[in-house]
C-alpha cells in the first residue's frame, strides 16, 4: 500500500471506531423520538418514523424533575469547587515538602482512585451520619470530592514539579508571601490542569450515581441520576421518558466537554508526561 493512502485508510478506521462508540448515543436520541409500540420492535426501527416529542412531554411531567437537575448542578459545581480549593495546596505540599512518607502518599492517592465509589459508599455514609450531613446536598459534594481529589493531586503534581524552585524562592525573597507564590506563580502554571481537573470534576459531579442513591432517602437532594432510576420497575421500563431524560441529561456534558476539549486533553498530557 502506497504511503499516500495511509492516511485515508486511518481516516477509515478512526470513524467506524467513532461510529461504534457513538451508536449508544445514537439509540438514545432516537428512541426518546420514537412512540412506545416502536421502542421495543423486531427488527430494531434505526429511524424514528414518524418522530414524536410524546417522551418529552411525558418525561418533563415527571414530580421533581426540575429539582433534581437544580440539586445535580449545585452538586457538580460544588464539586469542582471544593476539588480546586483543596486540590492546589495539597499538590503544592506534596510537590515541595520532602518528608517521610511521600512516596507512599502518593501510592494511597492511586490505590484510592482505582477504588469502586460503592466499596466507599458504607464508610462514607456512617461518616457523613456522624456529622449530620446525610440527606444533604453537601454530604453529596464531600463525597463526590473524595473521587475527584486523588485523581488532581496526581494530574496536578508533575505540573508544580516542573516548574523551577529558583522561581519560587525569588518571588519569596522580593517579599511575597507563601500564599502570594501559591496564587502569582504557581497558580499560573497550574492552569491547564486546573481546567482539565475542573471539567473532569464537573462531569463526574453531574454523571455520580451510586453515592447519590446510597447517601440520600429524600428525593429533595437526590441527583437527576437518580431520577433515571425511577423510570425502571418491577412490571418493565419505560424506555421513552427515561431515554428523553438522558438525552436531556447529556446535554450539559456535551456542551462542557465541548467548551473545554482543548484544554482537558492538554492539562492531561501536560500532566502526565512531565515529572
């Protein structure tokens, strides 16, 4: 094969790859348009004919819709939040600080981050009920963090120790303070990674399902997640809402994804080919 062909048969391959992991997406945009007695029909309908907005209209009936989506947005933001604030200092200590115990610090964060969310939904839950934050949009956001912290640290750190010493002990001898070097000059250098962590922590906030059904009772401060669940019961499914809800839950996360893909995937190789 010619090399000038190489490029299109890579062009080939990359779409039918592209293609199969769009299909999902694909099937659920299409069943929310299709009436109930198509959903379920052998051979499989790929077009909705006619399309019907009956789902939507069904879905957007659904009590507690809208509260959902407003507590999975106070959660997600909350998320990212408490993620960038506890994120920046602890890189920063665990980057700078020579101690006892650094190598197996981080070695915790990687074990932490490869852990299931329900393997840490028991221990979280008789935390959180020890403080009183169950059933709260807050114990939420604790516990959703507790995903998203270890997987910053680990972005974040080879950032801050690229980034020359000299730098930071100048800035401390002009007489800025710590907290002047962590905001004037490590900060800066950590914004790619802070972008990339921030939407990785908005897409895991707003997509969290396991914490948000086993941490709270109260359909108040559930997640939209959880909503989806109440779509399935013991006689069947009722695929058209719950696929109109999902589409509308995509939403978001395609549109963060796409305002933030440049500088997700380059905080992300920045973060992981430096040392």
């Amino acid at each position: 094969m010619t090399r000038t062909k190489r490029p299109w048969l890579l062009t080939l391959v990359a779409g039918v790859i592209t293609a199969f992991f769009l299909l999902p997406l694909y099937w659920m945009i299409a069943t929310s348009l299709k009436k109930p007695d198509q959903v379920l029909v052998s051979p499989p309908q790929w077009i909705p004919s006619p399309f019907t907005g009956d789902s939507y209209s069904r879905a957007l009936d659904k009590p507690m819709l809208g509260q959902a989506l407003l507590n999975s947005v106070v959660i997600s933001l909350g998320v990212v939040a408490l993620t960038l604030l506890l994120a920046v200092p602890l890189t920063y200590a665990v980057a700078r600080i020579r101690m006892r115990g650094s190598g197996a610090m981080i070695l915790s964060l990687l074990v932490a981050q490869l852990l299931p969310s329900i393997v840490l939904a028991a221990p979280l839950f008789i935390v959180l009920r020890q403080v009183e934050l169950t059933n709260t949009l807050i114990g939420l956001v604790i516990a959703d963090t507790t995903l998203t912290l270890p997987f910053a640290v680990i972005v974040l750190r080879p950032l801050v120790r690229a980034m020359p010493v000299e730098v930071e002990e100048a800035a401390l001898v002009d007489g800025c303070g710590l907290p002047g070097v962590l905001w004037r000059v490590v900060l800066p250098v950590m914004r790619p990674g802070l972008i990339a962590i921030g939407g990785f922590s908005f897409l895991l906030g707003w997509g969290e399902f396991v914490f948000g059904i086993t941490l709270n009772s109260d359909p108040k401060v559930q997640p939209v997640t959880v909503l989806l669940n109440t779509f399935v019961g013991q006689t069947g499914t009722d695929w058209g809402p719950l696929m109109a809800v999902a589409t509308l839950v995509s939403i978001p996360v395609v549109c963060v994804f796409a305002m933030l893909q440049r500088y997700i995937v380059g905080g992300l190789t920045a973060g992981s080919v430096k040392s």
